[in-house]
C-alpha cells in the first residue's frame, strides 16, 4: 500500500485506482477502483498529483496535487491547505520548494532567545461556541485554538508551527519541543485515531466534524471531491528537529456567530454603555498572619490601612482589588479581643483590564452604592423609592416605583444594564391572612394556612428585607427566646422592643420559618447556615394575590402600574442616569475605579426575519404584522380533524341551560373547522360535590370502554375538583379530559369564540393537528424540555419532556419525570429521548437525522452544569442504535431576562415587530446566542427571549437556528398566534405544571401521543 501515493479509505476496506485524475470511490463497506462509477455511501477516497488534503470521518490521506475528499457533512476548501478534520483525523501535505519565505518555525540555536522577547499576540479567529473542556487539556500544554469549532463543541488543534491561518505568522511561546529525527521516507504517529503522519506536517485535527473557515456552502452526507483542486497559497518549509509550542490569543469576532439576512431595523435597548479610564485593576491576596477567622475584623484591619489603599478598595475578606498599584507590603494591626499583634500581607497576584471578567462583581458593589446615594432602598435584590409609592384604597395595596440595575460585558464592552420594575406590597399582615383563613375553615385551619403561606414571600418593613416562608412553627410564640450573637438570649418581644421600638401585641401566634441557602461567606470557607424565624404581625404580604388576579376589574387597574410603555420605560431610565450625574457622591464613587456612565440607551442595528405562512389542510395564508390568526384558523378545516364520535358531558343540574347553549354552538361551528361532531351522553350530577363527579366518571369509564373524550362543567375555580378530574383522567384511567368553567361559558356575546377554542383545544387532545408552517428540513426532531417544583412534596420536581415525531412538526410525544433533588438537572434526560426516538422510529420507520433541543429554565449559574451533567447523557443514548449518530443542537431557553427592545425614538419606543434578531453587541462573549422578539406586544415594552447555543453539530447556523426558533414560536395550538417560546417549550411547561400542581404522579403512556395537557 506503501507504494500508491493516495489512500481512498471506506467504512471496512483501502483500495488504490489507477486514474491519473482525481476520482471519488465511495462504500459503507469498501471502497472499489475509481475505474467504476462510485457507489454512494460514506467513505470515499481520491487521488491528486499534489500536495492537498482530504476529510472524511477518520479519513487520512497523502498526496501530491491539490484535490480533497469530503465525506459525511459539510466539507469544503479551506483558505489554507494545511488542516485535518475529521473523527480524530490528521492530514499532512508535503514542502513545497523554498521560496524565500521565512519558516514560522525558528532555528533550534535561536529558540532560547526568543522565548524571551516574544509574547503572546492576538489574533482575530472567529470562534464558534464555548471552549471545550478539551482545548483546556492542550492549553495547559501550552496550546492554543486558531479555528473555528462546528463539530461537537471540539476545535482543532495544530503541534506544528505552521502559517498563522488566522493571517500572518504565529509566534513561538513556550518550550520548544524535540522530535526525534527521521528520513523523509518515514512516517511519525500523530495524535489521531490509527493513521501515521511524517514529522514535517503534522497538524492532528481533534473534533468529529471541524471546520476551517468556509469558502462555500454545500450540504449532504457524502459530497463528491473537487477534482483538481488545487491551494494557491505557499506553505513555508518547517524545521523538523524542533517543534515549537503556538500560543495564538483568541480574539472573538462578532460576526462569527451573526447572522445577515433579514430585514434591517434600527432598534434600542436598556442598555447604557461604559467607559473604562483607568488603565488596569490590580488584584491582592491578603494574608493574615496569624488567620484570623472573623470577616468583620478582616474588613476592620484592611479599613485602617486605608492611608496605604487609598479610599476606593473592593474587598472580600482574602482578595483585595485596587484602582493603583502597590508594591509587596507587610502591614501591622493589633485585634482588639486580645491585643496580639497580626501582620497583614499583601501580595500581587493579578494586573487585570478594566474590563475583565473578574472586575464585573466588585463594578455591580459599587453600583449599589451608587444607587443608595440617590435615594433608593435595596428591598432583595432591586432598588425601590417607597417615597414615590401608589396607594390603591380600594385594593388594599400599594406599588413601589424601582429599579433592576447589573453591570454587564457583552459583546459591545461593559454595558449598564436598567430595567424598570414593581414591587406590590399588601396592607394586610401575615396576622390578618391567618385570621381570615381561621374565620373561613376553622376545622383545617393550619393546612389552610400552610397552603397559602408557604412558599410566599413577605416583607418586614422594620428593615425592608423580604423572605421566603419554608414553613410555619406552630409550637413556637414571641414569648419565646433565641440566641444573639455574643451569647445571650432574649425573647422576641424585648428584641423587637429594644431594637426597633415595636410592640408585639398577639403573644400566642406561630412563628414563620425562613431557610436560608447554603452560601459560602466571601473570601472563606464558612457556610452560612441556620433558621431565620419571623412574627406574621410583623411581616407583610407581597405580590398580588391569586383572587386578584382573577378579578378582570381589579387587573385593569393595576397593569397600567406595573406594565408601562416604552416611552415610559425609557423616561424613568433617563430620569436615574440624571439623578446620578446631579449626585457628586454617585460621580466620586465611580470616578474612584475610573467608570463613567453614558447618558443615552445603546441603539443597534438588530434585523427582522420574514412573516412565516400557516398552512392548513387545503389552504395557506401570510399572517400580519401582529401574527395572530384567530379568524383564519376557525373558517378553515385543520389539517386534522378527529371525528368525535363517542363522549361524554357531565354537569350540575343548575348548569343544564348552560351545557345545552354549549352543545348547540358546538354544532354551528363545528363544520367550518372540519370537525364531525355526534351527540354526547348527557350526564347530569344532583349536584357539584368532588365525589359525584368522580364515581359518575369512574362507573361511565368502565361500562363504555370506547369512550373518546369526558367533558366536565364545574362551577366556580376549585382546584381540588380539578386535580380529581385529571388524576382520574390522566393517571388511573387515561382519556382526554376537558374542565369547563361555567362562568366562562354564560356570556351569549362571546359563546360562539369560546366554543370554537374548546372545539380546537379537543381536537388537540384527541390526537389532531391544527395547523404548521413550512420547515425544509427533513427528518428532523424537535424537543422541548422544562422543569416545575412539585407543590406536594418539599425538594422534588418534575421534568416535562415533549418531542416531534414527524417532519412536519405537527404530531407530538410526551413525558414526565419525577426527580428528588432540588437543582433543575434532569436525570431522566436520556430514557426520555430514547423513548421519543422509539416512537419516531415506530411512525417513520427511521430516526431522525438532526434533533434540535430547547431547554427552558435554566439561569445563568446553571450553563455550566447544564453542558456538562446533561448533554452527555444525551449523547450516550444514541448508542443504544446501532451505527446512529446524529447531528445535534442543544439551546437554552432563558425567558426571565432584563433586557428589553424597543424601536426608534420616532416610533415613541414602542416594542419591535414579531421576528425581530439581535445577535450582536449585546449578546455573550463565549456564547452563541441571540436575542429573538417573537410575540406581538400591543402594551408595554418588548421582551425578547435569550437563547444560547450549548452545543451543536447539526451543521445549522446562526441564521438557519434562528429561523428555525421563530417557525417554532408559531406551532402552539392553544393559541392562535406566535408565542415568547418555542411551542415544545411551552408544551413541556403545560405538561410539567399540570403533573407538578395537580396529577403529583406521572400520567398513564397511553395518552403520551397527545397534547392532554392543554
């Protein structure tokens, strides 16, 4: 084989061909002469004259012209042609003559010189993602990436000093690297799977499907080689004796992960930018010799050492961070408890940019100091004006007026990030919530009470500090006592008394319970633990109560509060950066790290993606610029309709009138929809009690097996009736189920809309299918996953997982998994795509080649874990197929964000149109994400939706992602119109909540192919 200058290389067999051209061969199981036409598969193999390369997976060749082989994906030529990709793929190619060029790699007698002049040099490399872990591995060898990365999450890696492919040469730094000399004839093994490379042109390709950057674009799993192709581009020669580590500074470009296309619009953010004066932050470690262990007393030693630091510091107890720069220094305080001397060590460690990473925590210290000297209350974690509160009488409440304030950096640089917020605050007590409950259920008086209050949050206003209720101590009472801190104990009435001038006047009431979370104090290894106990007289209920918010008048009043315009919004924005610039006290504590605030919100160019087309069963339709379609979708038959034949209705006897109008509006719309619909056994209850319905359901069930849908009329919102139904429904005996209120169902005027969207909502249920939109990409799976905390059982939470299972994203497979720890990491992850993989094999009779998967409810702190714990999982389980490997995305969904959008100020801020992209500026440095509007807002500001790219192999970018997540956004049949999230994502919320808040148990397989849960 030694004596053919190619290798063509299949999945089983290496043949040679005889052609002097460049000829492809291909064969899952071997590959025969190019002589023949080349049969299609996986492998494939050519033949040059030149020096050039080629890919495949695991595929190594050498030649001598310039002609590539491509294979399995996306392949195409590089700028330069000295690259390897592939499954452990390496590619070599072999000198050209000398050219007078100057090799990148220096002569071994001059190494030792220029280690010391060099250093490292940034180059701009688009970057295509998160670094993965095992780039780390190499960059602790002194390593690092120069290309971009679209395989799985691995970028390719080079050991040879080679041209700089990011433009220029690299430079050397770090310890050359000896290889043992050999002849020319010889071969070196590289760092791939099973193939030998020669030590002049190693380039070892680390990744299974990396890329250098594109020229053009072609797409299918086996593409034909270029024949003839050859590299303009001369390579200089390398010495062999030495190998230089490369150490190329990786600089993100932000066009790597925009995306072009689209309509152009011209949009504003709450975002005001940040200049850096200062030149560098200098980070201390601070050593205390002897330890001393107590933080306050840490603070108080470095405070007197305030004319060696200056005024401005950042401490946290063992880093210190300085606006200037000391030398070394041993400072000498005395503890006050025992006089003995401690000497106060502080050393150098780090010389930071203004604009690290490491300097945003102690810029957001000093924003609240700057939000303090301007009047506001820190009330959690935001800054309110109670001064500038709203009294609502009638309501019993009163709003705060405040502000959500983070100092970010993003792409753009460092950006101050305000958004506008609320807090609703109750008259009532926690008392008088106790007492209502107690006058109204006197019998469960404290599973009431348990039920209403824990888990809410309440404010004490003696210190304006809010608290989360875990439980209710019923044995405990102000006449009681706990312990301070120097020892002592002191009963709750003298405490609040002695301390802030408050009568308890109720002796005998419980006590709240306030947990804690585990944190670490700052700078040690201290964890704060222990139980916070609070008196309800004293603590005050927040946020609005769920009788308000099924009170449609009570609503109308507060929302204009709460809810403002985007004119609005941007005002009270102008109106803090003002009090700021007017506040000298604000101006010194920002001038002392060199920070100075704009005065207007950043303005960006973001794009707007095309209206998408719904298609129905025998019709299309463009939607309009508020992408509803409401109308359309009830004149016209929907794709599916499944025939309801044989079903139930079940009633109160004073509900009959009610459920005869229901059944004969039913019939007047039910033929422009396409839905037959047959008369209902009529079931009428002496009357609304939880058990009749459920033994008249329960005995209707076993004696008409058949039965395709109950429909239930409650009067009233009972929770306990509607978790009855659905445990019976869902869980003991599985078929859909539909609970109607009968106050939705008694207006005249709006009967007929109503029923038209029960009529929808049943046929979802039943297995139909309403309407798609047009997604080119075939053989594809489309998952969405969320998490919701179980109400009955403290630290368990339930998983919701739904998943596409057709190409035209319209038939759905669900599940729910139940988990015992409390972080939001789902441990199930993998039995539920395996079995979502099962049933698309079962209806297509093949699985999916691409799967894109949205993961909701996830923070920020939870990206890393995410990435490693979950996606994993997920790539093991295609191992339970033989020879599967799909390509994947994996997106986070993030809806609980700060930034809002809005359009010029000549549209008086109002909220862009629905499809609107910002992926650029104000997006993530070592993320692909971007920002997506894809809801209409009639009132208030525009609030897009995060999405970040943890992990994708799917060969689909930037813009193919994006307009993928917006078709998706249309998809939710329970409304007809784009939503903030894609429709699996919101499938798996209304799953997980549904067996989170009333089922507590996974629901019966048999209904896993239907949208029961809407």
């Amino acid at each position: 084989m030694a004596n053919f200058n190619w290798l063509g290389r299949g999945r089983g067999g290496l043949f040679p061909t005889q052609e002097p051209e460049p000829s492809p061969g291909r064969g899952r199981g071997s590959l025969g002469s190019a002589l023949t036409p080349p049969p299609r598969g996986v492998g494939l193999a050519n033949q040059a004259s030149n020096a050039g390369f080629g890919r495949a997976r695991g595929l190594f060749m050498q030649t001598e012209d310039g002609a590539m082989g491509r294979a399995r994906g996306l392949f195409l030529p590089p700028l330069q042609p000295v690259m390897g990709v592939g499954r452990g793929a390496a590619l070599f190619a072999q000198d050209p003559p000398q050219s007078g060029t100057q090799a990148c790699e220096p002569e071994r007698e001059h190494v030792t010189e220029r280690k010391n002049n060099l250093a490292p040099r940034q180059v701009d490399v688009p970057v295509h993602g998160r670094e993965p872990s095992l780039v780390s591995m190499f960059r602790g060898m002194g390593i690092e990436s120069t290309m971009p990365s679209r395989g799985r999450g691995l970028l390719p890696v080079g050991r040879a000093a080679a041209e700089d492919p990011c433009g220029g040469k690299m430079e050397a730094a770090g310890p050359s690297v000896p290889l043992s000399p050999k002849s020319s004839g010889e071969e070196e093994v590289a760092r791939s799977s099973i193939f030998g490379i020669p030590p002049h042109r190693m380039m070892p390709g680390l990744g299974r499907a990396a890329l250098p950057p594109l020229t053009t674009a072609s797409l299918g799993r086996a593409l034909l080689p270029v024949p003839g192709f050859r590299s303009e581009a001369s390579t200089p020669p390398v010495n062999t004796a030495t190998l230089n580590i490369v150490h190329c500074v990786i600089k993100r470009d932000v066009q790597s992960k925009s995306a072009f296309q689209g309509e152009s619009i011209y949009i504003g953010s709450n975002h005001i930018p940040i200049v850096c004066k200062n030149e560098a932050v200098y980070q201390y470690h601070v050593t205390f010799i002897p330890n001393v262990e107590s933080m306050s007393m840490r603070f108080g030693m470095m405070k007197d050492h305030r004319d060696t630091t200056g005024e401005v510091v950042a401490f946290d107890g063992s880093i210190l961070y300085l606006p200037v720069k000391l030398n070394d220094v041993v400072l000498k305080s005395v503890r006050r408890t025992d006089n003995q001397e401690i000497a106060v060590k502080v050393q150098l460690t780090k010389i930071l940019p203004p604009n690290s990473d490491l300097c945003i925590p102690f810029y957001n210290v000093v924003l609240r100091r700057v939000m303090k000297t301007v009047g506001l209350k820190l009330v959690g974690r935001n800054h309110y004006n109670p001064e500038g509160a709203v009294i609502i009488e009638k309501q019993g409440m009163q709003v705060w007026p405040g502000y959500s304030t983070a100092i970010k950096l993003t792409e753009g640089g460092l950006y101050l990030c305000v958004d506008v917020t609320h807090k609703v605050l109750r008259n009532d007590s926690v008392m008088d919530v106790m007492n209502q409950i107690y006058q109204h259920s006197r019998q469960s008086f404290r599973d009431e009470c348990i039920k209403e209050l824990v888990g809410c949050i309440v404010i004490t206003r003696y210190n304006n500090r809010t608290y989360r209720v875990d439980g209710i101590e019923w044995a405990k009472s102000p006449k009681g006592t706990f312990q301070l801190m120097d020892g002592s104990e002191i009963t709750f009435v003298e405490y609040y008394k002695k301390n802030y001038g408050i009568q308890i006047k109720e002796m005998d009431q419980p006590l709240l319970l306030h947990r804690p979370k585990e944190r670490a104090r700052p700078g040690g290894k201290q964890i704060i633990t222990g139980e916070i106990l609070l008196v309800p007289e004293l603590s005050f209920m927040t946020g609005i109560p769920e009788k308000m918010r099924k009170d449609f008048r009570a609503m109308k009043e507060l929302t204009p509060l709460i809810n403002v315009s985007g004119n609005q919004h941007t005002a009270l924005i102008q109106q803090l950066l003002k009090n700021i610039q007017k506040s000298p006290e604000s101006l010194t504590q920002l001038n002392g790290w060199g920070l100075g605030i704009g005065s207007q919100i950043v303005m960006v160019n973001a794009k707007s993606l095309p209206h998408e087309s719904i298609c129905l069963k025998s019709s299309s339709f463009s939607i309009g610029p508020d992408a509803t379609w409401s109308r359309e979708v009830v004149r016209e038959p929907s794709i599916n309709a499944i025939p309801l034949t044989w079903w139930a209705i079940f009633f109160p006897r004073r509900c009959g009138n009610q459920a005869e109008e229901l059944l004969s509006t039913f019939n007047k719309v039910a033929g422009c929809m396409g839905v037959r619909l047959e008369k209902p056994n009529y079931v009428e209850l002496a009357d609304d009690r939880t058990e009749n319905y459920i033994k008249s359901i329960h005995s209707r069930l076993i004696s008409e097996p058949n039965m395709q849908l109950v429909v239930c009329i409650v009067v009233g919102n009972r929770d306990d009736l509607y978790s009855a139904i659905k445990k019976l429904c869902c869980v003991k005996n599985p078929i859909p189920s539909q609970v109607i209120n009968v106050r939705t169902i008694s207006q005249q005027q709006k009967l007929r809309s109503v029923a038209q969207k029960i009529l929808l909502q049943i046929n979802c249920k039943l297995g139909g299918e309403l309407w798609t939109v047009n997604v080119p990409l075939k053989s594809l799976m489309v998952v969405g996953v969320d998490v919701h905390h179980d109400t009955s059982k403290a630290h368990r939470s339930v998983m919701g997982f739904v998943a596409s299972v057709n190409s035209s994203q319209t038939q759905w497979y669900s599940r729910v998994a139940f988990q015992v720890t409390s972080e939001e990491l789902i441990d199930s992850f993998r039995i539920c795509l395996l079995a979502a993989l099962q049933k698309h094999y079962e209806m297509n009779h093949n699985l999916p080649q691409k799967i894109v998967i949205y993961r909701d409810g996830v923070s920020d702190s939870q990206l890393k874990m995410v990435e490693e714990f979950e996606i994993p999982q997920l790539i093991k389980c295609f191992d339970k197929f033989p020879s599967y490997e799909p390509q994947m995305a994996f997106v986070v969904v993030q809806k609980r964000i700060s930034t809002t959008l809005y359009l010029g100020p000549h549209s008086n801020f109002a909220a862009p149109p629905p499809g609107t992209i910002l992926d650029h500026t104000l997006t993530r440095k070592n993320w692909v994400d971007f920002f997506l509007m894809a809801h209409h807002i009639r009132h208030g500001c525009g609030l897009p939706t995060h999405y970040i790219v943890l992990y994708n192999t799917s060969n689909l970018s930037p813009l193919h992602l994006q307009r993928l997540t917006f078709k998706m956004c249309h998809l939710y049949w329970n409304w007809p119109g784009t939503i903030r999230v894609p429709a699996p994502c919101k499938y798996a919320h209304k799953l997980a909540f549904l067996a989170g808040e009333y089922l507590h148990s996974e629901p019966a397989i048999q209904l896993s192919d239907r949208l029961f849960f809407l």
